[in-house]
C-alpha cells in the first residue's frame, strides 16, 4: 500500500534524504551531484519554511522509499507540478513507480483546485517519460532548459487532466 506523508524538520529525515540523494539513480536525475547533508538539510529545510511546495515522504507497507514535491506550475496556468524518486533500489522496476504516480494523480486532483498536472523531466529520462505515459500523461512540448549545474537539458512537457 502507497501512502504519503509530510516531511518532518529533523536529522532523521535529513539523513534519510541524504542517503537516497547520494545515489546516482536519484541524482542523476534530481541535482546533477551528490549535495552534502548540510546541503540536504538546508535545502529542505528552506523549502519546508517557504509553504511554495508540499514535501511528502511516499511510503510503500510502512517503509520509507522516496520524496515528493509539489508544487503551482509556473509553465502551465492553474495546473500544479510535482517531482518525485524512489530512493530505496529495491522498489525500482517493479511497477510501483506507475501506482505512485497515478496515486499522487489521484491526490492532486481531490485535494488541490486544478484540473491539469504538468511534468518536465530530462527528455533523456525515458524510464519516467514511459511511466508517465502509461499514467495517461501526454507530452505537449519540449524546449530547451539546463539541469542544476547549468548545462543544456532538452526538457519534455507532459501534461494529465482530470
């Protein structure tokens, strides 16, 4: 079962952050480097003060297996956006990517006044641009972007509506 829950400003979050963003699996995708747990920390810790985005921990049967964010679009008027990873390796390739997806869908749409979800990942991402499409997400775009250390990344625009 794949529930959510809100991140909580202590070490024991942060250490867990940091360990699943220590993995090339995440930040490959997600900040491009291995940040330090000071950066961690800060990093999340701003975002938690800032109320702009809803941090949640995604656990699968009571484990902890990875992060998401959400947050308004600033691409795609009244939609809202979210990034995601799964930190534990052992949920990776299973499916359960696919159910977290269409669950933080399902969440998004109940609990938050949209009626349209924007995704951007790398257009070199073809795992999560398979996983959204079979969340019946449809890409409306691309263009060029840069990732967190300021190379050029061509970004696909997908986009969900309710």
């Amino acid at each position: 079962m794949i529930l959510f829950r809100k991140l909580e400003d202590n070490d024991n979050e942060y250490n867990m952050l940091y360990k699943w963003c220590s993995k090339k699996h995440v930040y490959e995708w997600f900040e491009q480097r291995v940040l330090s747990f000071d950066e961690i920390k800060e990093k999340y810790k701003n975002k938690l003060k800032s109320n702009k985005e809803d941090l949640f921990i995604i656990t699968y049967n009571n484990i902890d297996i990875g992060l998401v964010q959400i947050y308004r679009s600033d691409y795609y008027e009244d939609s809202y956006e979210y990034d995601l990873f799964i930190g534990e390796e052992e949920y990776l390739n299973k499916g359960i990517g696919t159910e977290i997806v269409n669950k933080i869908n399902k969440m998004i749409y109940e609990n938050y006044n949209t009626n349209s979800i924007i995704l951007r990942p790398f257009k070199r991402n073809q795992r999560a641009i398979s996983c959204y499409k079979k969340c019946n997400f449809k890409v409306i775009d691309e263009y060029n972007g840069y990732d967190t250390l300021n190379n050029p990344e061509l970004i696909t625009v997908l986009i969900s509506t309710k």
